[in-house]
C-alpha cells in the first residue's frame, strides 16, 4: 500500500467519522510504509469506536509487539 492508501482512508474517515475500518485500514496502511507509531494512534482510536472489535485489538497487539512494548 502506499500513501495514496493513507489519503484514501482519511478521507474514507471524514465522510463517515464512526467508521472503525477506515481507521483499521488507515493503520494497516501505515503499517506496510513503516510507521508503526502512527499505526498505533489509528489503531487507538478505532478501538474507542468498537472496544470488542477482535481484528482491531489483534492488530493493535500485534503492532505492539512488533514494537517490542
């Protein structure tokens, strides 16, 4: 994915703020360009949208220990 994928899902997010996936994809995206920290923030945020979401909570683990936290 490139950042073209990054600007998608933003805006993905501003036309729909309550969407979890844009933000899922968004860090998904950000983590194939190698910015696991921004991932995270994305990551963070979905989760605030669906707290029981199991792929976003999988995700942010898995970027957590990819980040040796």
């Amino acid at each position: 994915m490139s950042k073209d994928a990054v600007i998608t899902f933003d805006a993905a997010f501003k036309l729909k703020s309550d969407s979890e996936k844009s933000l899922n994809n968004k860090a998904v995206s950000l983590l194939n360009l190698n910015k696991p920290e921004e991932a995270i923030k994305e990551l963070e945020k979905a989760i605030k949208l669906s707290p029981n979401n199991p792929t976003l909570l999988n995700n942010k683990a898995v970027t957590l220990i990819d980040l040796k936290r």
